[in-house]
C-alpha cells in the first residue's frame, strides 16, 4: 500500500507491505504478487508484499494463497522492476528521475 508518513516533521511517501504492515525499506526484500493470465484490457489486483521467505517473513506466500483462491494464476515480480516499470508507465523514465534526484535532494 502507498502511504504518506510524518518522519521528522516531514510527509514522506513509503510502500507498506499489504499483509503485515511493516514499510517495505529494502528493494531487495520486496515485491508484488498480482493476479495473472487475465484478458487483455484487465486490471488486475495486486499486492506489495515482503518477499519470499526472507527474514523468515511469509507475507509473499500469503498474497499468492489470497489472491489465487478459486485456482486464479498468480505472479509475482521483484519490487525493484516494478517500480522501474511504474514510473515509465507514469510518463517519468528512470533516467529522468536520475536527473530530478540530482537536482532536488537536500544536500
Ligand atoms: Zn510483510
């Protein structure tokens, strides 16, 4: 789930994971699980989550049993793709956003 926290004074956009709660902070340890094999046309739902079985969290298991009740196909994808895939499909190329960071990080 995409949420806004107050850190330090600050509104900070930060990605929980859909089935503990905890904010998904390394890349790494994250993905997406959605429905899968869908008509073409369909959105489809999805789940960020904690990935695999790391830190000995089973939060990815979870999601795939939630979403594939009834049989449905579930996949999955690293939250680091899916994020690049994200803000390209937003108009906002990786690449760009290189070049936003440069210009507006705090020093
Ligand atoms: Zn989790």
């Amino acid at each position: 789930m995409l949420e806004i926290h107050s850190i330090d004074g600050r509104n900070c956009p930060v990605i929980t994971c859909d089935m503990c709660g905890e904010c998904l902070d390394h890349v790494g340890a994250a993905a997406v699980v959605f429905q899968n094999f869908s008509p073409p046309g369909s959105k489809l739902r999805l789940l960020h989550v904690h990935k695999g079985s790391i830190d000995g969290k089973t939060c990815h298991r979870e999601a795939e049993a939630l979403l594939g009740t009834d049989g449905a196909a579930v996949g999955w994808q690293e939250m680091r793709a899916f994020l690049t895939d994200l803000i390209s499909n937003a108009g906002f190329p990786p690449a760009d956003a290189l070049d936003y960071e440069s210009r507006h990080s705090p020093e």
